[in-house]
C-alpha cells in the first residue's frame, strides 16, 4: 500500500502570486504569462494604463473628456479606471458620459440602465445623443427597410458621427472611447481582408473581479455583421496559440503605406459640415438614400450620390456641428 501511495503523482497545491509572493494567484495574463493575486492585477492593470496616459501625454489639466458609455465591459472599465486615476494622480480633467442611442428596442434601451446606473455609481453627467434626433431615423426603422445584410454600415457610420456631435455639444476636448486586443485585432485582420491598408481577456478579467455594473447581450442586429466572423476566426486561432491576437496587434503595428499611396485629404461635408474627405460625408450619402427609398445607394465603395450630383441641388453653406444636423437636413 505504501509503494502503491509513493507512485501516485503529488498534487500541486494553489501557486503564489509571482509579484508580491504572498496571496493565491487568481488568473494568468496572456499578456505576460504572469500568474497573480487579484491585487497585484488591479495594480498593475490600472498602472499600466497611467504609463501610457502619461508616456504619451494624452490629456492636459483642466481639459474636458467625454467619455463614450455603451454600458458594456470595455466602456464601464474605461469609465471606471480613468475615474479613479482621475482622482489617485490628480489629472485635473472633467469628465463626461456620453451615449449614443441607436433606436433598437430590447438592446439599447437596455443598456441605456446601465449608463445611467454607471452616471450614479462614478458621478459622471451623462449626455445621450439619439439617432432619432440626429437623422430622423432609428436603427429599427432602418433595418425594416434594408434588412439584417447591411445594418451594420449604417449603424457604424452614424454611431461614429453621433459621437462626434455628442462631444460638440459637450464642447469636450477629447473623446476617450474603450476598446480591447480582440476589436484591435479584428480591425486589423479586416483591413487586411477588405485590401484597405491606407486584451479582451484582461478586461472581462478586471469588469469581473471589480463586480463591475456592465451590459453584456450583443446586438441583435449584429450576428450577420462581417466583423463577427473575422472575430469568429480569431477566436479560433487564439484556442491553439493564447498569443495569437497579441501577434495580430504587432503585425498591425508594423505594417507601413506605401509613399506613393495618396492620402485623403480631411475637408468638410458640403451638406452638413461634418469631417469628410469627400463632398458628402458618408452619413449623408446613406440619409440620402434613405430618404429616397434608395437605402443601398451608399452602401459600397463606388456607389452613392458623389457620382451623381447633377440633379441634387446643393444646400446654401454648411454650419457646425453644434448649430446643423443631418437629420434636419432638406434633400
């Protein structure tokens, strides 16, 4: 029995946490293969984060920051984790919410609690811009009539734009958004698909130990998105190789433009004087052919009204941000 006991393998008990060698290691970091306390990753996670805020230079006191809210893991720990740096260095900025409504019953208003329970939790004013105020339409009365195939275009175009106009209105300085390795890497891998070359894991990590208040239901309108089967990929890719979306990142990083590509040039929308580097901005191609019934027109690279401006008659001048919307616009 006692030969039979001594050719058992031993059992490894619980390991310590490699940086302050006292507490249980509560997770590994795919980033650096560190096994540590929950402690020692809120330190080092928030730390992180203020070496590059500071490495960087990338806010000056007094200056105002919105901060985009969707309610979900990445926004709530952006809002959260900058909050408290706020505070713990003394960065001397006012910070704002900012939401965007996009109009999809049972998602968004949904995550919208979130937001406003987040407002309450960190005491952060909270401004939320709708697409029905903005132009005219939500996102349900859109897919009603361009269906579940492109969506997503028409979602991210406005949501972009919705952001900017929210931040205008703020008269923010700076529009702070969250975004994890796999939307990084998932950006990437598209650009490189789409031939258009002109870390998850530590922040469902910190939303989950911190008890973070979040919404976590995808969009409804989102499973056919093609972004979802590069994200598909990725996630496949990071079950063999944990190290893979890390790479992705690094291949991004070092990809360079060719000196002879042409650059666009940033002008002004011609209709409503929003960033473009065409005459109409892409929010107001899309409006346009929804307001004629025509909701594929912009969609695709070559398509829209750029190349059929003739019997549009153009509007008289163009306003701010603050002052014109598109969905107030006269086509």
């Amino acid at each position: 029995m006692e030969d039979s006991a001594a050719g058992k393998p031993k059992k490894i008990g619980p390991r310590q946490c490699c940086i302050c060698n006292q507490k249980r290691a509560a997770l590994k970091r795919p980033k650096t293969l560190e096994q540590i306390c929950r402690e020692c990753f809120y330190e080092v996670f928030e730390e992180e984060i203020h070496q590059v805020i500071v490495e960087n230079q990338l806010f000056k006191p007094g200056e105002r920051i919105a901060i985009g809210a969707s309610g979900g893991k990445d926004s709530t720990v952006l809002a959260y984790v900058l909050s408290e740096l706020n505070k713990r260095h003394n960065y001397g900025l006012d910070l704002f919410l900012l939401s965007v409504d996009e109009g999809i019953t049972g998602y968004r208003d949904d995550s919208l609690e979130t937001v406003k329970r987040n407002e309450m939790q960190y005491g952060l004013p909270l401004k939320i811009v709708s697409y029905k105020d903005l132009y005219g339409w939500t996102m349900d009365e859109i897919v009603k009539m361009i269906g579940l195939k492109n969506n997503c275009t028409f979602c991210g175009v406005f949501r972009r734009q919705a952001l900017d106009r929210g931040a205008a209105l703020l008269k923010v300085d700076k529009l702070a958004t969250g975004h994890n390795a796999d939307d990084i890497a998932e950006t990437v891998l598209l650009n490189i698909l789409r031939g258009d070359i002109a870390s998850l894991n530590s922040i469902c990590t910190y939303a989950y130990f911190k008890r973070l208040d979040y919404f976590s239901t995808e969009c409804i309108y989102s499973p056919n998105a093609y972004r979802g089967f590069a994200r598909e990929f990725i996630k496949d890719l990071e079950r063999i190789r944990p190290r893979a979306i890390l790479d992705i990142i690094k291949s991004g990083e070092n990809f360079r433009i060719s000196t002879s590509t042409k650059m666009p040039e940033q002008g002004t929308c011609e209709r409503c004087g929003y960033i473009s580097s065409q005459k109409w901005c892409k929010a107001c191609v899309l409006l346009e052919g929804l307001n004629r019934g025509l909701p594929k027109l912009g969609i695709g690279r070559n398509r829209g009204v750029h190349n059929n401006q003739k019997d549009i008659k153009p509007s008289n001048g163009t306003k701010s941000l603050e002052s014109k919307q598109c969905g107030t616009l006269d086509f």
